[in-house]
C-alpha cells in the first residue's frame, strides 16, 4: 500500500477503505527511519511505543476481521496470557521490519475480507460477539477510529523522537 488521499467522491465501501488504509499508512511513516531503540521509547511510563503501536493494530486488524467478522479461529501467536495489552510490548528479538511487514500483511488481508464481503450490513460470524449484531460497516468505521486515534499519538511520540512532523 502507498498512503494515498482518500477520495472526495466513492461509494460507501470505497471511501471507507481508503480512509483506513489513509491511517494504516500514516502509522508506517511514523516509524520510518527509526532504529530500535527509537522505535521501542514510549514519551511516559503509561504510553506505547511505535512499535508498541503497530504491534497492537496488527492484533486489532486480526481481531476485527479474521476472527470477528469471518468466525474463524485466531492464527497470530497468542501474546496475552492474563495481560490483555501485551500486544503494545513486542517481544525484544521482534525486529522493526518484521512487525511493519506483519502488519501490512494483516493489513492486506483485511482489505480481501471486505472486498469479498457481500454486505456492509455483513453480521459478525463470531459466537462471543455474534448476538450484538456487529455489521462490517461497524468494524470498518470503528478500525477507522482506532487507528486514527493510534495515529494521533504516534505523531506526537515521533516528534519527541526526533522533531519530524507532518503526514
């Protein structure tokens, strides 16, 4: 994917797409030309790393997608144990590129569930969520805030970095 504006004009499905694929973008540049210990330094004890960040989406994208809306049993590793945000802390061996190139995976695969999807109004297939009646056009526009909000804070934690702005 290359961070490309989303349209003015599209059908439903189309804009939000592009809108999220926006953010998905915006999260990779954040972490571009950064080294390791760049990519791992969270701005307060509380706050998430880069990689932390990207890490974390990865799971959400698997999440929302894969495992909510197909029904289908989760297949990245399962970092959790009793932490349920051991997501934001990437393994030390788990090498930048690894983790962008994951993501962008997981993130292409997202894209191919919903093109395939017959529906924006596509309910969850998953049985803990299947009762709240969780359409595709929820999960798109829910990944859309979620990934823009992540967006958000890595523009902030990259400009303590190293004083880049911008897109």
């Amino acid at each position: 994917m290359t961070r490309v504006d989303p349209p003015f004009a599209a059908d439903e499905r189309t804009m939000l797409v592009a809108f999220l694929d926006y953010y998905r973008e915006t999260m990779i540049a954040k972490i571009e030309g950064l080294d390791d210990a760049q990519a791992r330094w969270t701005p307060a004890p509380t706050a998430n790393s880069l990689l932390g960040l990207i890490n974390h989406l990865t799971y959400v994208e698997h999440w929302w997608f894969h495992e909510c809306l197909l029904g289908k049993p989760p297949e990245l590793p399962d970092v959790f144990g009793e932490d349920k945000d051991a997501d934001f802390r990437p393994p030390a061996d788990q090498p930048i590129a690894f983790t962008v190139d994951r993501y962008r995976q997981e993130c292409t695969r997202s894209n191919e569930i919903v093109a395939a999807a017959s529906s924006l109004d596509e309910i969850s297939k998953n049985e803990r969520v299947k009762k709240r009646g969780i359409t595709l056009r929820w999960i798109l526009v829910h990944m859309i805030e979620e990934t823009a909000r992540h967006a958000g804070h890595a523009d902030i934690t990259r400009e303590l970095i190293d004083g880049a702005t911008g897109d």
